[in-house]
C-alpha cells in the first residue's frame, strides 16, 4: 500500500488551535465537534458544507469527516488534517471515530447544532458522551490574527474601488436595483467571493429604513441615495455605508448629515484597547441625542467584522466588556427620519496595542458626497 503523504499545520492554524484547545481544557471534555462552517475553515482552512471537524483536547490532529464531493478540496485546502470519507451518515462516521481514538466525551457546539442533529448525536454515541457547549470561538476569532487581517484590507480596498466606480456610473433615473447590480458586479470583477451581505441602495425616503431593500425607485437630480454595502475577499466580509447626494443634498438631509459625522467621528475618536464597548456606543449616542434625534437612531453603534458579516464584540449600549487589540468593529451611526429619508456613516476600525487604525479611507465631508 502506498505510504499517505503528511503535511504539518500552517503555523497560524497552530496558533489557534492551541488557544482554542485552552478552551476546550476548561470545558471538560476530550473532544469538540465543530460543525458550522465558518469555524471549520477558521480551524482548518477547508472551505465546505456537510462536514465536521473533530478537534481533541491534547493532539495536534484534527479529523475532517467529509465526504467524496469534498476530497480533492480538503487534500488542496487542509492537507494536514486526516480525512474520514464516510460512506454512512456523519453521526455514524463520528461515532467510529470517537471509538477508534478512544474519546469518552464530545463537546458540541450548542449555537450551531440543531436539535435534530443533537438528538441523533446523542442516540448513536449515548447521552453521556456528549455535551452541549460554548465552545468560546466567537470570542476567539473577535480578535483578529494577521492572515485575517490582510484579506479584511483586501475586502476593503475592494468595496472602496467598486463605489467609486459606482459613483461614476450613477445617473438620475436608475433604479436602485441597477446601481445594486453596477455595484455588485464591479466588486466581482475587482476580485472579491462576492458581496458580505445583499447591498443596501436606497433613494430618498427609502434611506429612513435602515436596512431597505433595494428596487425599482430611481435616484434622482437633487436626490440622495444611502449605499451599504460590502465585499467578501477571501471569506472575510468588510462592510461600509456612505450617503451621496446627485448634484445637490436637501437641507435636512445635511443638517442630520453633520450631526451623524460629528457623531461617528467622536466615537472613532474614543476607540482604544480596554475601553468599555458600551462606552463607545455612549459617545456617539449622547452627540445625536442632544441634537434631538437620539429616538432617530434606534440600533447599535456597531460590530465586528470577520468569517461573518456581525462578530463580537459589539458596539451597544448593553454590551459588556472592553475593546482588545485586534478587534474590527464598524462604526455607523445612523438618524432616521420616516418619509424624509436617513443618514447613517459606517467605517472600519481596528483595534491596535496604542489605539485604533480606520481601514477605511473614502472621503465622508459633507462636500465629499455631492456625485
Ligand atoms: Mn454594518
């Protein structure tokens, strides 16, 4: 029999895989199933569905239980992991698994199993094998290591190309639809997976609902139009928004227009390690209220950005804890005036060891929106 080929963890995957194994040391058991997709590849690098990855408390081997469709990805994508190509289901596929290396008890991820899944988990290995967890991976991966960091950059400098082309294309009498698609597209062709989320481009009275869908209303001479978008580079989702104006904006659209910048810009400004995330969130908030408007901005200052669109932390007046170095949080303040039309300013914010760093660098003066 030919002797398999072996290959060792990249040394970023090692890394994680010893923080996360701190974890798993705390929850009691020998072994964690991961089976959401975004933690899988943040584990293991393999990019798929219908797979699960075995992670023991103390090996620095993983298992991926997969399947044919997933052969050839895995051995490019996760060489170093030992791959089960399971011709039964996958609760059976981990129940021989779990016998052959001798484990006792599984960890499960309690955000991300199903509870049919759990139950016929439970059925094949017996209830007391088994144990529904926080396995801390949102924690985890909330601080960011740098091979999340550059394709977060990449994402970015991406997102930011496709508006300014979008800005260039953008004619009174488009629907947001096309600018959608114009936006989308250009994203695509500059190289990113695709986009983080559906494209948000509202016109007019439309942009008073924040997260508006985009349709057949067209833009507008002396209109303005709310964009939030974001690409996906690489798996890693960036995310902005920014309002412009076609030729000229109306005067409440720049009076609420100065009161979010000022605001956002003040929580920007705030931002360094160790600061309270609740605090963040007060600085934008106590700007707009006394501007009268603290009922028009009804959500979150913002969230963190990474494998998913919204990570941890989270920038609100309810969140606990601090900001670390290495966080990604957007800040996007936003007022909303139903009828009349909403601003909301979004960037991209790292957290670093003296301060912060904005990713983000298109312009956002007022005379900056006018296209
Ligand atoms: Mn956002």
């Amino acid at each position: 029999m030919r002797k398999k080929q072996t290959s060792t963890m990249p040394d970023h995957l090692k890394a994680r895989l010893k923080t996360f194994q701190k974890r798993l040391a705390l929850l009691n058991v020998d072994a964690l199933l991961i089976n959401n997709p975004v933690d899988i590849r943040y584990l293991s690098g393999f990019v798929g569905d219908d797979s699960w990855l075995l992670v023991r408390s103390s090996s620095q081997i993983v298992h991926i239980l997969s399947d044919f469709r997933f052969k050839e990805q895995i051995q490019i994508q996760a060489p170093h992991a030992k791959v089960i190509m399971r011709k039964t289901s996958l609760t059976v596929a981990l129940k021989n698994l779990c016998s052959k290396l001798n484990i006792q008890k599984v960890g499960l991820q309690q955000d991300h199993l199903t509870l049919s899944q759990h139950r016929a988990i439970g059925k094949e290995l017996g209830k007391t094998h088994i144990k529904a967890v926080d396995d801390g991976l949102v924690k985890q991966r909330a601080v960011k290591d740098s091979p999340q960091l550059a394709p977060i950059r990449k994402a970015l400098k991406i997102q930011q190309e496709a508006f300014n082309r979008t800005c260039a294309f953008i004619e009174p009498g488009m629907t947001e639809s096309q600018i959608a698609a114009y936006l989308e597209y250009q994203m695509r062709r500059l190289g990113a997976d695709g986009s983080s989320f559906p494209s948000i481009v509202a016109a007019d009275a439309n942009a008073s609902l924040p997260h508006a869908i985009p349709g057949s209303k067209k833009v507008r001479k002396g209109g303005i139009i709310l964009i939030d978008w974001g690409a996906k580079f690489k798996g890693y989702c960036s995310d902005l928004t920014r309002v412009v104006a076609i030729g000229k904006m109306p005067t409440k659209i720049k009076e609420i227009y100065s009161i979010c910048l000022e605001a956002q810009m003040a929580a920007i400004d705030a931002i360094a390690p160790g600061k309270l995330l609740s605090d963040i969130d007060a600085v934008a908030r106590n700007i707009i209220s006394k501007a009268g408007y603290g009922k028009e901005f009804g959500h979150s200052l913002g969230h963190g950005i990474g494998l998913d669109i919204h990570e941890q932390p989270v920038l609100a007046s309810r969140a606990q804890g601090v900001l670390e170095p290495g966080h990604i949080v957007t800040v996007e303040p936003g007022i909303y005036l139903p009828r009349i039309g909403g601003v909301r300013i979004e960037d991209d914010v790292l957290v670093t060891k003296m301060g912060k760093k904005v990713l983000s660098d298109l312009p956002k003066t007022l005379e900056s929106t006018i296209i």
